[in-house]
C-alpha cells in the first residue's frame, strides 16, 4: 500500500518508520520551506506549489491509496480535492472540525461531552463582556493558531487583561476557557478503523511546561476508576459522530469524578509515544492498521510506561544508563524549544518508573 | 554514528529500521548482482568492484565509524583492510571461524564445551573413514556453504552413502558429523557491547523444515532447567574467548540434560526476530547498541513470544487477524522458499501462543 503524508515532522517520520514493516511506501507533502530532515530519505518528498492540485498533485505523490496527515493544520480543499482520487482519512471534515477551538468545543458539547466553560469571543468587547460571564481567571486562546502553549494568555487580574489588549485588538477568532481546577491532564489515544473496528490505549497523565508536553505516564492514576471507562465512552462517541477512520487523540483535564475535553488532535500525539515501548502495538502502526484496514493492534500494555521529551537540545545516548530506556532521535537540529527526541522508558512497577522519569528530567534539563 | 553494513538482505534491512530511531545513518555494501530490495532507501548502496577496496572502499561506504556484516560470508581481508579506518565489528577474525564449520566446531570444543562428534574430511576415503568411526547415520556438510539446509545430506544407510558419492567426489572441506538424538533444537542470541557489557537473550526453541527456520517460541521449554543458564555460560566463554562486540547467535541441540552447539552466526539471527515484539528490545537494536558502545537494552522478556517465517509466499495483512500478531515485511519478490517475512505473535499465556503459531502455519502453508 502506497501511503501520502500530509507533512515532514517527527510524526510523519515515526509513521513511516513502523509502515516500511508493514511494507508500505511512502510520500511526503511538504509546504514551501518546510523541514523535510525528519522524512529524509524514508519516501518521495513532494513540496506543496500553487500549480499542483487535484490530479497533478495525487501523480506527484505517486498515485497513493491513502492520504492521511500528520498535523491538523491542512488546507481542507486540497485534502477534499485529493479525495477524488484516493481515501482520504482521516476525512476532511473532522480535519475541519479540529483546526479551530470554537468548532471543536462546540461540537464536543453537542455531543452531550463537558469542556471547561468557554466563550467564542473576536474584539476587546467581547472578550470583556466573557471575562463578566465566566468570571477570572480565564485563559484565552487564538481559535485557529497556535500550539505548544503558543497564541495562549492566562488572565488572573483586570492588570493583565488590560496589559493584553494593548498587545492585542482580538480581531480574528479567540475562544475565552473558564479556568479548571484540574487534578491532573491526562489524555487518549483512541482509533477506528476503516473497517469499523474501534481501540483505545489507556489514558496517559501528561505533564506539561509553559504549555509544552515534557512527560507522559500510563496507565494514569486516576482519582476515580469510573474515568478510564468515561474517556473510552467519549472518545468513542466522538470518533463515530466524525466517522474517523485512523488514530485521534483527546486531551482532557482530569477532574475529581469527570473528564472534561480540552482539545482534539486529529492524529497520532506526543502523548502517545509511550506505546512504542510497552509490548503492545504502538500508535503509528496502529494508525496505519487502521486506514489499512488490518485488524487493530494490541492497546492494552502488561506494564506501566512513559515518554520524556528532548526539547532544544542535542540528543545524549548517555541518557541511556538503564536497560529500559529507549531513545527516538528525529533528525532535526535543536533550537531552543524544539522536540528534536523522546526517550520511552517502561516498568512493571509504577513508583520506579515515576522515579526513573524524574531522574532522566534531571539529567536532560538538570533543574529538578 | 554512520554504520556501514556488509549485505543487503533482510536483517540489514531490519537493523537500518531500527538503527534510524537511533539516529544512525547507514551504508549497505552489496556484492555484484546482490537484491537491494530489502535496504533500497535506508542508505546509500555502495556496489563491491574491484577497484574498491582500503581507502577508496572506506570512502565509498561514507567514511563510516563503524563497518559490521548481515551474514558471516564476508571477505575478511576486505573487513581486515576497512580495520585500519574505522572500528569493524564482530572482529574479522571471529567472522573468519564462523566461516568455516570446521574452524568454528574446534573452536568450540577447544573451550570445552561439547558438540555432535565430528569428524573433518576431504574425500570419499576420508568420508567412509569417518562414518567407520562414527557409526551411521550422519550429517555430511560442506564446511564454508550451504545454508537453509542446502549443501547437507543426511546419510542412514551404506546405499544412501554410494549415492552421494556418485553425485559428489567430496573434494573440498566437509564435515560429517554423528547423529545426535537430540529432543529439540534451540537458539541463543547473545551480545557484547564495546564497553564489555554481557547480554543474553532466553533460549528460543526452533522449528525447522528441510533445514529452513519456520517457527521459533521464546523462553524456550526445556527439558532441564539448568540448560538456561548452561546456554549463557557457553556464549559467554565464546564471546569472550572471541572478544566479541555485537550480537552473536548460537544454535544448539538440546539432549535431555545437556546442550551441543551446532553452529555459531555472527550476527543478528531469524530465531531471534521474536525479540521485537516481547516488549524489551529487539536484537537488532541491541547489535547497534553494542557497537555503538550504549548500555544494551533490555532482554527478558515478560511474555512468551514467537515468530513463524513466510517462505514462498505473497505476504497477507489477513493473517493478521489477532491484535498480538504483527508483520515484518522484508520488500522481496517471492521465490520458492526465499525469506519475504515474518510474523511475531506474543501472549502471558504459552500455550494460547503455541496454538496461534500452529494457526498460523496453517493458514500461510495450508498443511497442518
């Protein structure tokens, strides 16, 4: 099966790594000046220009059977127009769906499925008049850019709001959250294939600096047994509702007895890497099994597991002390705050592997 | 690290998979007429010609920090040669014995450690010398070819001896080796890292066909279970009598309460392919980790594991009908009885895993 990647990241890189076993091939669409360093060499790179659409753009990519993507940030008509000529999955408009806050939230709440309080807001007024309804503090998010805690401002005080609105009119569209009480985040990786089969890994505990993902665990330690079943219930309510085909990931904040959706990522997810390292079928083979249409690979880990990033360094084998650590290099060179890596580490027993994750933090960013 | 690999086969293929999460790059030196298949895209393809060889060979590869070898039949004064610009490993002279069924048997028993009694002929003389003092039946094997089961005749009466002998002159290096009764045939895969690190794999127990490997099931059941740690201690005593760096695999026959060593490669093994799917790390990753000096990865696996080859045969993504059933698929055009794959099964429980291998013979060979 001949595969097109919408994309040239690590993702892309991870898929087509656990795909070239399956005996896939593949292609990679990159946008003008896109870093391809990850993709290099491991399928055709085709790079995105206004002359290449529809059928000239499917023949570049070497006439695959399947597009998928591997960052929700796609332009849409290309995606709808691609799907003239081959499958693409997952479909366009849960694609759509995902790439603006407003619409994500909105149609999680229609699905009965709970979010922190929100307000789509798109001038100084109306953000105000979301800071009278929900009350400080707020975070407030651009709906449409934006990640790894990008295009993100957290408002406590009138100080700060007004200090934002000199920075910024808030033209465009901003959606305004009600802050949380979250106990923890902690996210799913969950999948549907194109054959109707649906999985899900446990839920992943992640932590997160100044809105970067630096660490996952899993199975999370929940407050309440009742919420690995509940994040099940509403990742499969919202993968049938968008007719998913392919690996979606839900972020949630962790409350003391519900899960609240923060965010939808129509793809494979930093959060999931772990599954690379626990005895089970790791989630890039898993999104391809799933567009395949193989039958899913195994989600249920025998053993706890976890996932460090490297961000804005270089990468050290010497970070491998122990046997059960394992180093994913992406190819790229580091700048500040970039994920050039990851290391998955697992254990059959929890507390060491918490430990272990706290001394390879240690060691990579020394400020623990 | 740049690694140059000698072949271009499937565990070249294998090892480049897994050596890129490592960030190792990769060279493949292929002999003339050599299938590239396998490796085409995960590095350059050097082609041996006359003309390369010291210096030039060395730059054509890369300028490697490393040269290491997919299977034992290599030029070793080509290996010897590349020796004086970079790291090659296993050492030349450690492949050099493995070359030779007759070099590689007395080294072992120099060690003291045991085999099937042999005896090393030249000649129809020698060959009826040696089955006088051996006693029928015997295996004759040619001592530098023949793998899979090619190159071997197994001899039960004095007519079966006339045969060979009106079809072979039995000139060149043979052995001829008593018949053991052994009750099952069994593998390790061992390893040494530049650091002088140890490791061991559990014993797999193999299943063969006409001489070819169709299935292996990891940890092995034996009939003693001392003999576990008696295969450690012999691959020990060999890895380092040879000082060894990378993985070596070792074939044994397993007799009720002691092990024979049938045959030593210097290399990443098919009886170890399990090891990519029991939740630890895989033999492939562990070879680059040994030569790349970096703590080797985990090796007991808490699962049972198996693999079962397809020979022959179009690969199927139908037999993947059980989430704990993955495939490798080596990129080769099927030929009577060539190695295109693998599938690697894994379960807590032994005999659901034994049953699914044999479901799964079943299904690829129809003949169980």
């Amino acid at each position: 099966m001949h595969i097109a990647m919408i994309g040239c990241g690590q993702l892309a890189r991870m898929m087509a790594l656990e795909g070239w076993h399956l005996g896939m091939t593949f292609s990679f669409l990159a946008e003008s000046g896109e870093n391809r360093s990850c993709v290099e060499g491991l399928g055709d790179i085709v790079e995105l220009t206004p002359a290449l659409s529809g059928r000239k753009l499917f023949e570049a990519l070497g006439e695959p059977e399947v597009v998928t993507v591997e960052r929700e940030h796609v332009d849409v008509a290309m995606l709808r127009d691609l799907a003239s000529f081959c499958q693409v999955t997952p479909n366009p408009d849960a694609i759509e769906i995902c790439q603006h806050r407003g619409r994500e939230k909105n149609f999680v709440n229609a699905l009965g499925v709970p979010t922190a309080p929100y307000r789509l807001i798109n001038s100084a007024e109306s953000l105000k008049a979301a800071i009278e309804a929900l009350g400080l503090p707020v975070i407030v998010k651009s709906c449409e850019e934006g990640y790894d805690g990008r295009g993100q401002w957290k408002i406590d005080n009138t100080q700060e709001l007004d200090a934002l609105l000199l920075e910024n009119t808030m033209e465009g569209d901003f959606i305004v959250e009600g802050f949380v009480a979250f106990e923890k985040e902690a996210s799913i990786v969950a999948m549907r294939s194109s054959k109707g089969e649906c999985a899900f890994y446990p839920l992943a505990e992640n932590e997160h600096r100044n809105g970067i993902l630096i660490s996952s665990i899993a199975p999370a330690e929940l407050p309440s047994p009742s919420l690995s079943a509940e994040a099940r219930k509403i990742a499969q309510s919202i993968i049938e509702k968008m007719d998913y085909v392919g690996v979606l990931s839900i972020e949630f904040f962790v409350m003391h007895d519900q899960l609240l959706v923060n965010e939808l990522a129509p793809r494979v997810h930093n959060s999931g890497h772990w599954t690379q390292a626990a005895g089970i079928c790791s989630q890039f083979e898993n999104h391809l099994r799933s567009i395949a249409g193989i039958t899913l690979g195994a989600t249920e880990p025998t053993t706890h597991a976890g996932m460090v990033n490297v961000l804005g360094q270089k990468l050290n084998t010497n970070w491998l002390v122990d046997s059960n650590v394992q180093l994913h290099d992406y190819n790229k060179t580091p700048r500040p705050n970039r994920k050039v890596g990851h290391l998955n580490v697992w254990s059959s027993d929890r507390q060491k592997l918490v430990n272990q994750i706290h001394e390879l933090k240690c060691a990579i960013y020394g400020d623990e």
